[in-house]
C-alpha cells in the first residue's frame, strides 16, 4: 500500500519500465532512515527535470506504525516529487520483501543502511551499503543508466 492508500501489487509497481531506486526506511526512526531519506531528496533534487524518468521507493520495515497518513507525513519532510513513492504493508510482506534484498537484519532496531539500483526490469540489483551521498548516487545512477 502506498501512502496514498492506494493499493497495488508491489513487484508490477517496481516494473513500470523505468530505472528504480530503491531504499528501507521507518518513519519514527532517528538516526539512519533520516539520512537515507535526505540522500533521496538531494538525488531527486540533482536530477532536476530528468527525475521523472527514475522511479524512487522507500519502503517501510515498521509497517504496524507507519500507517499510509504516517508515511505521506514523513514523506512531506522531503518533499517528494510524484516518482518517489512510499510503501507499507503487512509485517509479513516487509519482512518478505528485506529478505529478497537480503537487508533483513532481524528488525528495525537492527537495521543499515543500504540502498539499491537497478537501470530497468529485469536487470540486475545493484547494491550500495551504507551512507551513500547524493553525489555517489547520481554517479552510479548515471553509470547504470546513460549508457542504455
């Protein structure tokens, strides 16, 4: 579920063609989600006009607290542009979906930071551990994807 309540089937969202970004976040976080979110917000900001050909995700790893109103509340602090999209569902299908991405670290209290590209379906992850700047993820944005 995104947070504007709308429903949608998760894997067919990722595959609307375009370059994903992709990252873990929970809204009552204080340290890591905060950072990564910024990262975001600076990325969509440098890409300028061409941020509309990348698709953005945040998802939650606290979906029994962050409910769709809490996720659009945090997403606001960032001021998203309508290619980044936030998502919760149920614990099961977080949990699910982190360790498809092998980032499930035994719950939000554990968690790192890491984020992940892919230049279009059915292309492979790329994965980037840590705190990654908005400069390193426009670079390696940019690697993945002007080349196609």
């Amino acid at each position: 579920m995104r947070s504007d309540g709308s429903r949608t089937a998760f894997p067919q969202a990722l595959d609307d063609g375009r370059p994903v970004a992709l990252n873990f976040i929970y809204t009552s976080c204080t340290a890591i989600c905060p950072v990564l979110s910024h990262s975001f917000a600076e990325f969509q900001r440098r890409l300028g006009p061409d941020r509309e050909r990348v698709h953005m995700v945040s998802i939650s790893i606290d979906p029994e607290q962050d409910t769709p109103r809490r996720l659009a509340e945090y997403a606001a602090h960032f001021e998203p542009g309508p290619q980044w999209e936030f998502y919760t569902g149920s614990a099961e299908a977080s949990a699910s979906l982190q360790r498809a991405f092998q980032a499930w670290f035994g719950g939000k209290m554990h968690h790192r930071p890491v984020t992940f590209l892919r230049a279009a379906p059915g292309q492979p992850w790329v994965r980037l551990e840590g705190f990654i700047t908005p400069d390193e993820l426009l670079v390696e944005y940019r690697r993945l994807v002007v080349p196609r």
